[in-house]
C-alpha cells in the first residue's frame, strides 16, 4: 500500500471516529424530529452506517450491547436503540393493550 493512501485511510479512520458519534447523538437523542430522516438518506446510510465503528450502545430497554456498525441489526441498535423500529413499536403496544384488558 502507497504511504499517500495508507495515510487517507488513517485520516479518515480518525474523522468517522469523531463524526460517527456526533451523528448518531443528534439522530438518537436530539428531541426535534426535523432533518433526521434527511440526514440519514444523504449522509449516514450512504457514507458512514457500513463503516466499520466499534461500540458499546444501550438499547432503548436498557441493555448493553457491544457491536460494530457493519452489521445492520448491531447497526440499528446503535443509531436508534432498537432493531426495528415499527415492530417494537407495533408489539409494545399490543402488550400494553393486552394487559390493560387482562388487569380489567
């Protein structure tokens, strides 16, 4: 490998290692819902979600999980907290629905 290239690849290593958490932050966390979905498409999904990023995340449960980012469910659950979003969603509510009858 050519020094030029080897160098790129260590300071690009080094930015996704700096902007990987502060995107995800703001996607995650940040409570105003505009420019996410956007950011997502034209930044994340395209340039850094299939990078590879190590991780120590919770889920939206509160469970610890180590991963890296270059597999799409470890990848979800470090962005969002959770795999599928509309699935948890969807059960979650169900669940509660199920026990508000059941405590009846």
């Amino acid at each position: 490998m050519r020094e030029g290239s080897r160098m790129r690849m260590i300071g690009r290593d080094r930015v996704n290692s700096l902007v990987i958490p502060l995107v995800r932050s703001y996607i995650r966390y940040f409570p105003i819902v505009a420019g996410k979905r956007t950011l997502w498409n034209r930044l994340v999904h395209p340039y850094l979600a299939w990078e590879s990023y190590k991780f120590q995340a919770s889920t939206i449960f509160g469970s610890e999980m180590v991963g890296d980012t270059r597999d799409i469910l470890q990848q979800f659950i470090y962005y969002f907290g959770v795999w599928e979003p509309n699935l948890t969603h969807f059960i979650k509510r169900r669940y509660c629905q199920f026990n508000y009858r059941k405590a009846k």
